[in-house]
C-alpha cells in the first residue's frame, strides 16, 4: 500500500510540473528587483523567464529537455533591444 502511495505522489509531481525549454540551477541569480534579492535557480522558455527561485522549488515545478548546472556561476537577466 505504502508503494502505491509513494507511486501516485510521484507521478502526480512529475506529471504536474509545467513545461519550460531550459531550467539553470546552482547559480548565483541576480533578479535586480527592487530588494536585489538572489535566486539560485531559473525556468525559461521561449526566451523568457518564467521562474526563478530555490533549486529545490524551481526543478520540482519545472520540466526541461535542456537543463545546465551553473556550479556557482552568477546570472544576470539580459536585455535586448529589437
């Protein structure tokens, strides 16, 4: 019973995460808000961010084929002007 359970959790987090084209973690996220606050890790798709937050928070809710481990490396959100 226990497995079945422990099963069903698991398939309900893998299943429910949501779909993004590149998930960064163990970086040092500079977000720029307005509290300069850090993040560690970060979802994108189709060229913008969708998340950023905890490694741990980040990588359950968020599902990439492309997925880069930054080892501590800092990222800077970028801006580009079309």
């Amino acid at each position: 019973m226990i497995v079945l359970l422990v099963l069903v959790v698991a398939a309900s987090l893998l299943w429910g995460r949501k779909r993004a084209d590149l998930v960064i973690f163990n970086a040092h996220v500079y977000t720029l808000d307005s509290a300069f606050s850090e993040a560690q890790a970060v979802a994108v798709k189709g060229g913008r961010i969708l998340a950023a937050g905890s490694n741990a928070g980040v990588r359950l809710r968020y599902r990439a084929l492309h997925r880069y481990n930054a080892r501590r490396q800092g990222l800077y959100p970028g801006f580009m002007d079309g």
